[in-house]
C-alpha cells in the first residue's frame, strides 16, 4: 500500500455493518474458508489505525488518545497465556465507557501456544497432548469472557499464537489442530475466529494450510510484520486473494512509546481494515 493512501486511510476511519464475508456466496479460489456453521450475525467492520497495549489504559487515558490518529484498540481480554494478566481497568463499565466515546474494540485471546513457540515467557502454556479438545475447551472460554464483557455474536475474537517453528511437522499438526478446533468453537457460536501471529510463522503456516485446503481456518487474519510501511496488502506470507476483503490488520511495528495529550503508552501499531466487536 502506498503510502498516499495510507494517509487517505487515516482520514477515512469509517465504520459500517455488513454480514460475514461470503455468508451469501462459496469463498473465489484462493479465499480463506468461510463459517461452515453457526449464526450468520451482523459484522462491524472498521477501517483505519488500531494499536493495542499490554494492559487496557484507563477510561481517562482513552480520552485524552483521541487527539491521535488512532480509533480503535486491541484489548487482551483473556487467555491462559496473557502477559499481563492484571488488568485493573478492564470491565464491562470500562467497555461501554470508551466506545460510548468512539473507540471500536479489538478482543484479543491469549491461549495455550504452539509447542515450538519461540518466546520464552510463553513455553510455560504449551498446547498439550490433546489439541483438539483443548481448542474446543480454550474457544468455549473465550467466547464465554467476551459474553461477560458484553460483546455480542458477530464480534471477532483474534487467537494470539506467537511465533514459533511451523516447518517442524509434528507440532504444526498439533499447532494446526488446536487452532481449526478453537476456531469451530468460536464460528459455531455465533462469533467470528481472527488470528494474530507474526507473518514469517504462524500466519505463513495458515497460507500454507489455506492452499493444502484444510478447512476451519481463521476468517480474520493480523499479521506482525514490523519496520515496514504500513499495509494491508501485498505481504508475502499471504496470497493476493487471501483473507479480503476487510478481513485483514497489519501490525507494522511493536513497543514502541507514544505521547498524546500528557498521556504516555508502550504500543504496537496497526493498520486494519477488519470486524471490530459488536455490543
């Protein structure tokens, strides 16, 4: 994406409602499968930048932020494997606060990692031995946490699977496996399954299930590729026809500081054209 329309995109910021891609139609080749089964529910869709932060700011935080350019968050709402699982501001109160002042919501899942996962801090929360029904018991509990946040059917709920070493087979099978079965969960009630990873893994390994036609892949994909420019299109893990349209985040870099109206936040940055949670 060329960096003229980007900034088209940051004026631009719209929001509208429509049905989930291809609810009316068989997915063109080369598309990510589609919901094979759960409620066909009104999908908000938002375009424009997003960042996401470990910990949810304060309402007051959130306030004073709308002197950026950003208007939509991601908020890490749950998960086993969460970095920051105090979350002191986070509430139902809180959710209904910020976006009653414009802000749409991106409810991130943190669950059980990949085997081979890279980072550290989350071999501690690995997929164990039995992916499927651990994806079946992860996705009951995420769509549980957004009911209790309020977030309402048609809302995306985006899997965090961190990096990890998808060419070693035996555990992308059972990478794979917990990820299709998580998202069975989630479509079959009513929600709509997002997965985050960075480009070079975890979204690379969804392509290359995507062309070897394996079915109940995520229906939203935010892909980390960082120090780039931002775009949502053009990203070499992914195909041309992939996951569009408006069914793609590009998180185009990561910890990074920044400072608007006296308030200071450790951010990534995004840039997305995707659902956003319903209320």
């Amino acid at each position: 994406m060329i960096i003229g329309l980007v900034l088209v995109l940051a004026a631009l910021s719209l929001d509208m409602t429509t049905s989930p891609p291809g609810a009316t139609a068989a997915p063109a080749r080369g598309d990510a499968p589609e919901p094979e089964s759960g409620a066909a529910a009104p999908v908000s869709v938002f375009r424009g930048y997003a960042f996401d932060t470990c910990v949810a700011p304060t309402a007051d935080t959130m306030r004073r932020w709308k002197s950026s350019k950003y208007r939509a968050i991601g908020v890490y709402y749950a998960g086993r494997g969460r970095a920051c699982k105090n979350q002191p501001n986070l509430s139902r109160s809180w959710m209904n606060t910020v976006r009653a002042d414009g802000w749409r919501i991106l409810p991130v899942y943190v669950g059980s990692q990949s085997p081979c996962v890279g980072a550290k801090n989350k071999k501690g929360v690995p997929i164990g031995r039995y992916p499927t029904s651990q994806g079946k018991k992860e996705g009951r509990d995420a769509v549980t946490r957004a009911k209790a946040y309020g977030m309402r059917a048609g809302s995306p709920l985006y899997l965090d699977m961190e990096a990890y070493a998808y060419k070693k087979a035996a555990c992308a099978r059972t990478t794979l496996a917990f990820i299709q079965s998580w998202n069975r969960t989630v479509r079959a009630s009513g929600y709509v399954p997002g997965f985050y990873s960075s480009a070079d893994s975890g979204v690379r390994h969804m392509d290359v299930a995507r062309r070897a036609g394996e079915k109940d892949l995520p229906s939203v994909m935010w892909f980390a590729r960082w120090r780039t420019a931002p775009r949502l299109y053009g990203e070499p893990a992914l195909g041309d026809s992939a996951w569009r349209p408006a069914r793609r985040i590009h998180q185009y870099a990561g910890n990074v500081k920044e400072r608007h109206s006296g308030r200071t936040l450790v951010i990534d940055r995004n840039l997305m054209h995707a659902p956003v949670a319903r209320f």
